[in-house]
C-alpha cells in the first residue's frame, strides 16, 4: 500500500473524552472514529489489524472442527421469551419493532438462536458432538459506553456453540477448545492467561476466561509462580495456613481508643502491624420463610479484604451480598461499626482461614471507642466456623500446592463455558440417543470479543509514541520510508523496487512516499505502531545502505542493501507461519 | 473437510413457503435456514459459498485502490435528519431507539455516515480522490420480504462511495468501478450485463445496473446483438424509424365496433394487425402553479407497452405517471376509454415515434361503439409533438446503430452511480480546491449485493437435480466420495490419500466419507452442486482408476489414479487464477 493513496488520519492531541491509552491511542493514530456513544467507525488501518484478528480465530476456531454459520443480528422475540431471558436481560438488550409492530432484539448473544436452529436440524445422537461458530456484529445497549472499542455498544465477537449427548463429550469439547483459545492467543502475539472463573451467575458447571495482561486492566487475575495455576480474583481459593496457629503469650487487655475506628487509625495508635488486627464486617443473613433478616459477622484480619463472591456463595448469607446499615449495627450491637469486634458479639460469626490464624490479635471491644489487644481464639472467644472469605494476596500459596500467587490485572478478551442444559430444557432441543430415547442436549458456549482485542493489544503493547503492534496483527508488517522521495528519482526508485521486493515476499509492507518531512512519517510510523521501519535515503543509497529500526529498538542499523529481506525474514516471527 | 463431521443439511421435499428455485435450492441443499420472515441463518455450506463470494468481492475492490472501512450497522437518526432522509425513507427504514430513548436506524445504506467521516477527516484536494468501502450487514424493514435471501430484510453488502474535486475524476473513478464489477462478475463465474439505468430518482447524473442474466429475473434488459450497448427496459432508447412514414392508401372511415373495446378484440374483429393500431392513454397533465391539472394523451402503437419512466420524464406529464380514471376521461372525451382515439380529442396529444410512422391505421372514433379505419397523420390529424414512450421490443433497432436489440431478465445485483453533490451539499461536505476555495464534494457510489448474488447465481445455474456452482463460488470445488469406505478400509485409504493431494494442491475437497448408499450420496452431492465428483470404489481400485463426473457432464468416465490431479487443474478454471 502508497501512504500517498492511504488515509492515514493520525492526530497530533489527544482526544479530550478518551480515559484510557488504547483508546487515545486508536484515535491518534486514524485507526477508529466515533459515530455516536459506543458506535465506531473503523478507518483502513484499524480495520486492517481487526480483519487479521479475524482471520486468526477463524483458522484456529477451523482446524479445531468448529464449522462456522452466519446468524441474523436481528432476533425474534419469541425464542428470548421461550428462555425467559426476554424479561430478564436488564437494559442492555437492544429491543424494537418492525413496521408490523412485531417485537425483536439486536443480538448481544445467540443461544437461543442457535438452539432452536439445533433442535429442528439434529435428530441423532450420530451426529454429534457438533461446534457451530459465528463471526457478527453484535450490540449491548450499555448503559454509560466508554473506553472506545473495549466497551462498545456494536461490536464484533466470535461465538460458539457445542452439543452434546453426555458431559463427557462437553468436557472433550471444552478442552479442545481451551487448547484452541491458547493457540488463538499464542498467534496474536498477546501475553495472556486462561484463568478459572465463577460460572455461578451463568448457570453453567464450568468456566474459563482469558486475559490479555494489562496494567490498565478491570479485572484482577492471581497465578502461579510455579504452575499453569490461574484463576480470577473472585475465584481464587485462599488456602489455610499449614503451620499451627502460634499460642498465646499476651493477656487479653481493653484499651482506650478514643476516635480511632478504622483498622489504620488503631494499627497506628496502638503500634501494631495491620495483619495482627481482625475486622468486623456484618452482613445480611439468608432469608429463612417469612423471618426478619438477621445478622452475620465476618472476621477478616486488618490487611485483607473481603471477597464478595465468596462470601455470598456461602449458605446463610444473603445473595447478593448485603452489607448492614449503621443504623442496623448499632441495633445489633449497641455499638457503632467502627468499635465491633468477635468477642461476646450478639451474632454469628464466620471466621476467614487467616484471621483463624492469628494469635494476640487486636479488634473492636463492642464498646465505643475501645478496642481489646492480646485476644486469642478459643481461650478468649470460641473459633466457630471457619471458612474462605478473603482475596488472596501477592505471596499466598498457590492453591494447587505449587510456588505462591502474584496478582497481575487483565482484560476479559474470551470466555468459555459449559453451560449444561439450561437452554436446551427451557426450548426443548433433544436428540435421540444410543438407546433410541430422546435426550437432553448438553451445552457448551465459547466467546471471543474479537474487536475488543485491538484494544486490549494496545493497552499491554504501546510506550509513549504511540502503539507497537505484534507482528501478526499489525495493519503492515514493514514500513518503507523514502527520504524526499520526490526530489530524488534515485530514492523513489529504489523505494519502489524494495516495496515490491518485500510484497513479493510476502510482507504487508506499507510504502511511505508522501511528500512530507522525515520527521513527521517517523511519528506517523511510530504512533501507528508499525514492527518494522525501512529507510531508504540519498545518503544509504550511496554506502549501499539501507537503515532498518525496530519498533523497540533504542538505535537504528544500517544494513546492506540486499540483506534486508533476510534480515526482515528473521526478525518476523510471523514469516514462520 | 469430511462430510461425516460436516452440517450436511439436506431436504428431499420442496419447502412450501419458497417461490422461485434459488430459494428452495438453498433450502433443500441446507445452506440457509430461516429464522424469521426475511432473516436467514447461513448455515456452513451456505457461508462457504457467501465468504468466497466476499473474498472476490474485496479482492476486486483493493486492486482497484479501495479503501476498506467498517460503519456501525446502527446509525444516528441526527445524520439522516441532516440529510432530509429521515423523513422522506419510507417504512424499509427500520427506526429504534436506544435506552436512552434516543433516535436510531440500522442503516440500509451509509451515505450519511461517511459523508459525516469525510467532511471531518478530508481538508485538501491532495488528499483526492479517495474510495472507500465496506462489506457488511444491512437491514431493510421490507413489507413482504420474500425469495429467501433475494430479497431478505438483513443481507450482507459491498457498498463503496468515493470522492471527489470536479466532476472529471468522480467519472474517472467511475470508469474504474465500472471495469472493477465486470473483474468481479467475471471471476465469479456468471453471465451478466452491465446495463445503463434510470438514475432520475436518486439524482445522479448516470448510473448503471449489473445484473446477472436468470430467465427468473424480475428485471427486464435490452441488448444489442452486435455490440456492448445494453439498458434495462425502463432506459433502453426506442429510436424512430429511419425510413420515410409510408403514403396513404385508404380514406378515413367510420365503422361499428359494437362491444369491441381492447386493442386485441378491434384488431380481431377487423382483421387488421395490432401494429397497424393505435392505442390512445390518457394520463394526468403536469400540475401549474394551483391550477386544476388536466389530462394529456399518449399515442402508442396497439402491439407496443408504454415506458412509464420515459412517459413521466417529459416536460408536461405528472410525476409519478398517474393514469386518468374512467372517470376523467369521459368527462374530458364525452366518451369510454375503449372508444377514444386521437382524432380530434380535446386533449392535448403526444404520439409515439413508431405510432407516428404508421399510414393507414386504426384509433378509437371518440364515440361509443365506434373506430376509425385508415386514417393517415397530417391528412387527417395534426402530427405534433412525437417522443420515445413506448419499451423497446426484440428486433428494434438498437440505439448505438449495431445491430437489433434482444431482451432478456435479469437479476439486479449491482449498481453505481454519479451521485453528484446530493449528500455533499445537504451535509455541508468541502474541501480546499487547488486554489484554495472551499468546494463542494463529487461524491459516487457503488453497491453490490453479495447475499443476493448467491442466489442469483443459482437462478443462472442449476437443473432438475439441483445448484450447479462455478467453480469460483463453490462451497466445495471437489467431492471425494468413497464406496462403502465403512467396509472397505481399501476405499477409505485411498479416499483419504486423494483427499490429501487434492486439499495440498489448493482445492477446496468434501471427502464424502458418511456412512450412507451411494443413491445418497450422488442425490445429496448434486443438489448442493459441486462442480467435480470423483468416486473412489473396490471395482475401481483394482482396475487402477477412479471416476470422474463434472456436474453438467452426462456422463462419468474412469481415469487411472495418477492422472486425476492434472485432470482436475485443467477442468477447473479456478486454478489458472
């Protein structure tokens, strides 16, 4: 491609709305232009890396046996009112009429879609198991769209959909489609994680999401150092400590604390580290018929937090979790929240595995502006129930016995779930099984957010001029800069020629002849992240040179004419392809 | 890919609801299912064929020096209130709202879109001409979608609109499209025409259709048989006569035509032929300024149709062409439309220019119950004013002077026009001309139905059996079907081996490897219509050959194994690409 017949729309500020880098960085450098909130247009360079994500999760999602359909955008409502989700789905289902007045959906998924196509094609166990996959534009009508195309409201994703006679078959499926995902990711040049997920709000026995590694990313991912372990923070289990809780070698003793109430005012007052004082949180208890909710306390040591979803997994708390009012503490406890503590407390307790652990600890003395010092379990107070309730923290062993956790964060680029049979028993989809009886279908589903990547690529590939894409995604692989090439005949020539040279050979090689100065195609080049960068110049041409930068390299080279293709060969992973 | 693990579809009966034969092939052959009234799941059979179609489509485009872009499919309803259109489209324009509560449309169409990118991104003439283009999902909210994916409510399209200072480079580039579809129609196989068409309602200055040649179609084209010239129906000029209008040779007479109102029925009764008849229609005058409108006549010969296209777009006649009432007219003539003619009609006359050639002829008496015989133009009735109102027939002459024309159908699956500055001056779309003045945009554009030329490429082509794809849009290029392999591990290994060395040799290849008779697996290959079929069989094995059957052959031959490759990359022109 001639830049010089290419919309190169790069913009020197960055834009006033836009929070985070791949956004700024997609505006900047012409990849992507808004329409309105949460619709983008995609330029020529963008749609460049975005087609070439496609195509990498089509091959992959291929050679896996995944056959791929294309299914409308437009849904009727009637087969999301025979799953039920018609009520359910909140305010991010795109709903409309046609000009009959019949009422349909945008699609932001197509479950339903897909099953009732299955459950009128399939008859027989024969023929299956069977992975349909889609490539479509989709929409979810967010309610507050930011963050460009990492939370648009149409956008392009990758969906699957296996069935299944058995668990056993969706497990298999499952795997193969783990292992697809990582060689999907494994192509694209991404650093990322497959992490174990919470399914319960799906319904589903089994998930995995999978991450590409940001500093910038929403969501907090805990892994191994030692092992494949890797799970969201959600869902990461946080082991017991193996040793034995240590004994006690302080009497318990109640100190003034007047206005400290929180955990640092009280580490700092009474000179204690954080991890030797609990917290107290309470809780809304389960609803039992017809009763008044009670309360639940929840004992965490000082320096760690909560895990909500823990917590309201748990039988007798409520779901979703709900914290008490102070009004409702002090009704509980006669005490404000900031002086609440285990000891004689007038509720349930639930103990996290860690603060089970402590020994002369501080907490709340159920008594304003006090608090105990030197408490120990089960000489102080009785150590009831004792169970998970924490996120794990940087250094926590691996659950899997194996080294201890780091906390990196990630972004959410695909998900795959086993999703049973929820919607193959609200639609009726069975096949008739080895037995000649009809049987449910088992259900798997598989998403890739495929313009989401783009985003998510810049967030962890980018410095601050601008992006640097993987070889394998970037819009041209090679960049060929001519030096006033349009003074010299010489150095458009040559630029001409290695243009075709490096196309011949298989490069996507972007030819950089506008007629503007040196140093505003650098910029250009670099603010759109281009792996590789040719200059060719009166100068080079005369020591029959031609000057090669990688996009992270600190320092240019000048290389010999013809040894560039060699050279480009082996600098390009993708070549090995 | 191995039919055993493949969607194979297929449906022996002939679905109720489908019209025209593309629409039940592409049922029975079980590459489309629908979901609801025009929306239709492609299922993997059907997508292959669509993909292929797009890859050529979008190969085409680039080489032209397109420049890919992707719009949301959901647009702004401000942009089109911009444009005049929001009001003025009619009900295929499927309005929505956003939670917001906010104006939506999913666009059928993205001229305004990209109207609103340009005039943001493009400052300078430097930076044109520029095309841009997209390929992708559209919506039209049709009141009675029907034909399958001919005439779906979502369909997948090309759409390009280009850019432009001064009208010389939009008719450059219009010239480039112009060459670019028929590159695209050729490599895809199919007979077509590029016909010249009305572009009055849209309000460009020149456009043409392309349509692919289907004795289904709904389109009329008339095309010379000795040159490029072709038009559809409503464009194709009706030259007059080049000889002189014979003399007359009869007296003017009155004759009793009791009962007698149809040209067929006057010309029956008084054996004369109907192309020496005039048949007079009587439409609405072009309104002036408040007055009541009148009527004005149209004289065509009896055997000719009226061009309502051609009627309405002369001086003096309503647009849209409105034909009189019975009512109308014998308030006017004092007399029934059966019996009027142009003799003395107190209306306004004009004559067609085959009518105005006739000597001899018989009209209407303006009495009822009563005709004219021999009656002769400027003896016995002024010859006025004389225009092209009547469609062409086969054996006119055709309006480039070679040769006569010949008419056939066809299907529209493309189109480009001249749009002009339409949406540039409603959206205020400039750029810096050379002499830095700001100047109103040229804008082109060009659209092509991708969707739809799959069905109409089975219009084209297909027989009793069923589709006959070219090779190009195949979904497979060749079927490898083995004989009862499941009992001969013979059969499956050398089908397997074929399948092999056809797949590396870059055919598309279905192994054919179900576990199902022969009859079936013949009956299902046919109807889906891939274009080569080799049979791998015991009987064949031992004779050292395979059969070979092209889908339009009648029949199979044998072939020694080592031959069938080179066979094969000879009879599919796909290969030489």
């Amino acid at each position: 491609m001639r830049a010089s017949r290419y919309l190169i729309a790069t913009l020197k500020e960055n834009p006033s709305d836009a929070e985070i880098v791949s956004h700024q960085l997609m505006l900047r450098a012409g990849m992507i232009r808004k329409l309105a909130s949460g619709l983008y247009t995609w330029l020529p360079l963008g749609l460049r890396v975005l087609r070439k994500v496609e195509r990498i999760v089509r091959e992959e999602m291929d050679r896996s046996g995944g056959q791929e359909v294309l299914m409308p955008a437009i849904q009727p409502a009637e087969l999301w009112q025979e799953s039920g989700r018609w009520q359910q789905y909140g305010g991010e289902l795109l709903r409309l009429k046609d000009r009959h007045d019949r009422d349909f959906c945008f699609g932001p998924t197509h479950e339903e879609v897909i099953t009732d196509l299955i459950r009128n094609e399939l008859k027989s166990y024969k023929e299956l198991p069977a992975n349909f996959y889609q490539i479509q534009t989709k929409f979810r009508d967010e309610r507050r769209p930011r963050f460009g195309v990492m939370r648009a409201r149409e956008f392009l994703m990758k969906d699957a959909y296996s069935f299944h006679v058995g668990s056993e078959s969706l497990n298999e499926t499952y795997e193969v489609m783990h292992r697809t995902y990582c060689a999907i990711f494994d192509r694209l040049g991404l650093d990322y994680r497959p992490v174990e997920a919470d399914s319960g709000a799906i319904g589903g026995s089994a998930s995995h999401e999978f991450h590409v590694l940001a500093s910038s990313g929403e969501d907090e991912i805990a892994f191994s150092t030692e092992s494949d372990y890797a799970a969201n923070l959600e869902k990461a289990v946080a082991l017991a400590p193996t040793d034995d809780r240590p004994q006690p070698s302080e009497d318990m003793t109640e100190v003034a604390t007047p206005g400290q109430t929180t955990i640092a005012a009280i580490s700092d007052f009474l000179k204690v580290p954080t991890e030797k004082t609990v917290k107290t949180l309470l809780v809304k208890a389960e609803a039992e018929d017809g009763e008044e909710r009670g309360l639940v306390a929840l004992i965490l040591r000082g320096d760690h937090t909560l895990n909500d979803i823990k917590a309201e997994n748990l039988p007798g708390i409520a779901e979703p979790l709900t914290m008490a009012t102070d009004e409702e503490i002090r009704k509980a406890t006669g005490c404000p929240p900031g002086s609440i503590g285990p000891v004689k407390l007038p509720v349930p307790v639930i103990v996290d595995r860690a603060a089970a652990h402590l020994a002369d600890f501080v907490c709340g003395a159920n008594r304003e502006g006090y608090h105990l010092t030197g408490v120990n379990w089960e000489r102080d107070l009785p150590l009831g129930r004792v169970e998970d309730l924490r996120n794990v923290v940087e250094g926590d062993l691996s659950p899997d016995g194996k080294g201890v956790l780091e906390i990196r964060r990630g972004i959410e680029v695909g998900h795959i779930f086993k999703l049973g049979n929820k919607y193959s028993k609200a639609m009726g989809a069975t096949v008739l099984d080895e037995n000649g009886k009809s049987a449910l279908l088992e259900m798997g589903c598989y998403g890739i957010g495929v313009s989401r990547i783009v985003a998510a690529a810049i967030e962890q590939n980018h410095d601050d001029r601008g992006i640097i894409w993987p070889d394998a995604i970037a819009p041209f692989e090679v960049a060929v800069v001519t030096l006033n090439g349009h003074k010299s005949p010489a150095v458009q020539e040559a630029g001409e020629k290695l243009y075709e040279q490096l196309s011949q050979a298989g490069f996507d090689v972007l030819l950089d002849d506008r007629k503007e100065r040196p140093g505003v195609k650098f910029a250009d080049l670099e603010l759109t992240g281009l792996p590789h960068r040719v200059v060719v110049s009166d100068r080079g041409l005369t020591a029959g040179t031609l000057e090669y930068k990688g996009r992270r390299d600190a320092d240019k080279q000048d290389l010999p004419i013809d040894e560039i293709l060699p050279f480009l060969q082996n600098a390009s992973p993708r070549r090995g392809h």
